[in-house]
C-alpha cells in the first residue's frame, strides 16, 4: 500500500532547512495534480454516469472516515449554495459523525455496522449514487457504505489512492488518483488529501455544468443567502441580459429569486411560461432560451 510506505526521499527531513522542507512539500502537492491529471478520463465517465442518474431525482450521497471524510463533507456541503443543488439531494456521511468534523474520532473508521445502519436508516437505493473516498481503498466503514449501496441498486463511485484496492474493484466508477509514498509517511492528509480535494471538484463541477446549474460560466442557482450573494446575483442577471440593476432586482422578485426564470422574464416571457420553458428543457438555460426565442419569431 503505497500510501503508508514510506520513503527514502524524505527519510531525513525533519534534519533539513525550512526552506528545503517546504520545497519536498510543495513537489508532493505538484505531484498530486500529476495524479489527477492522469485519472480525467475516469472523472469524465463517472460525471457522466452520476448525471444520468441524477437527472430527474435522487440523492448525490458522500461516505468517507477521517480526511477524506471530511473532504467529501466540504465538497457536498457546497453544492447547494453555489449551484442551488437541494439540500434533501445531498447526503453527507462520515464516519463518527458530525463530532468527526473537528477532530479525530478513535476507531469511528472501523464501524461497519454503523456504517451498515446509516446506509439502510437512509433508504439508499437505485435512485442515488453515492461516492466512496478512502486514501487506503480499504478503510471498513467507507468500504461497508459502498457494499450496501451496491446491495440497493445505488450507482457508486470509488476514490482512492492505491491500485487494485476493494473500492475500486467493486464500484461501478473507479477514480485510482496514485500518489504515492507521502512526504511523512502515512499523512495522507498530505498528497492524497489534495488529490481527492481536486478530484471531488472535479467531479462535482463537471457535474453540475451537465446538470444546467452553469450557463456561460456564471452560477445561475447560486443561493442567495447574504448581501454579496444577492448582489452577484443581480450582477449575472444584468450580464446576461444587458439590463439595468433595477430591472434585475424586479426580474428577480418576479421570479422568487430564480436567475433563470428572471432571465426568460426579461427576454418577454411570462412568469408561467418561463417556469414551463425549464422545466421542459431540463434546467438548461441555453435550450429553454432557444425555444423562447424560436416562440417569438412564430410569434412575429
């Protein structure tokens, strides 16, 4: 397991220079991207299959222990502000639970039977997907998650950092990210956490741009939950529409706060039409302003 061997490269660096310490930490992370860079064409098939699954319904589900846990708990948990992912659409499970999240819970990893309890107290089934991470590929309560959501039908996803490990052999979606031997040996908070860290992103955006939840590189779900948030989004309306802040905000009013909706308002859509103009064309913003704009030239 070459994540917890460790190696001669770094066997004396607690005798180097600072300097020279950060340099072998700062290589390690570029090898990181190395590894990432090598698994895209595993990223891309198992975007493309979470979004056929998700599509229309279910849950995009995160089971890990320890750092990789808690990267799988970030990557989720953004999900809904920045691209209005719903919130009963994500599923955040991490081993020791919440108290997991800021500090290290002694031999959480190794409840399978916890990990089987949540999996079924969650209803996990054919509708969801769900995304395994463990730097091991063998951590038991990520591994137990991953064998029930198999069970249920779920579509699964295994994120790991060592070949030939049981995540990968038996989900559905193997992303291998091989970084090897860490700068300290066994800290796979290192060189695998910045792997999985830029993997989950990855996979997550390119999720949602599939998704629709991305239109010209703007977010237009983005959750408006402070005054920065409100303002951006007035800002992408006014972008993508060449209208004043005034109108953008009473767009938006009409709309409940959908950008979406209050840019087919602004294009001359009713409120009733632009909401069906969507869901018709499955959230994409590109497509429901094609057929609005093919509407009005019938129209003329």
């Amino acid at each position: 397991m070459t994540t917890e061997r460790a190696s001669p490269r770094y066997s004396g660096i607690d005798l180097w220079e600072p300097a020279d310490i950060l340099e072998s930490l700062i290589e390690g992370q570029f090898s990181a991207v190395a590894a990432v860079r090598s698994a895209l064409p595993s990223i891309e098939a198992a975007a493309v299959a979470i979004e056929e699954r998700l599509r229309d319904r279910g849950r995009l589900v995160y089971a890990g222990a320890g750092t990789s846990g808690r990267m799988g708990v970030q990557d989720g948990a953004e999900l809904t502000p920045t691209f209005g992912w719903p919130e009963g659409r994500v599923l955040l499970l991490i081993a020791g639970g919440k108290d997991a999240l800021l500090q290290s819970v002694e031999g959480a990893e190794d409840e399978v039977h916890h990990a089987a309890r949540l999996v079924a107290q969650h209803d996990i089934n054919a509708d969801d997907v769900l995304i395994a991470v463990s730097a091991s590929g063998t951590t038991p309560f990520t591994l137990t998650c991953l064998r029930e959501a198999l069970k249920r039908g779920a579509l699964t996803v295994g994120i790991a950092n060592n070949r030939d490990t049981p995540i990968l052999q038996e989900s559905h979606q193997p992303i291998l990210l091989s970084t090897g031997s860490e700068p300290i040996a066994g800290s796979t908070r290192l060189k695998a956490g910045t792997a999985q860290k830029i993997a989950l992103n990855l996979l997550s955006t390119l999720l949602m741009i599939l998704l629709g939840r991305v239109y010209q590189g703007l977010m237009v779900d983005v959750r408006a939950q402070n005054e920065k948030l409100m303002r951006r989004r007035e800002d992408i309306l006014m972008q993508l529409t060449g209208r004043s802040r005034d109108d953008a905000r009473l767009a938006l009013d009409r709309a409940r706060g959908s950008v979406k909706v209050a840019v087919l308002l602004l294009q001359g859509c009713d409120l009733d039409t632009a909401t069906d103009l969507l869901e018709r064309c499955r959230g994409q913003l590109g497509k429901a302003l094609d057929l609005a704009n093919a509407r009005g030239s019938d129209a003329a």
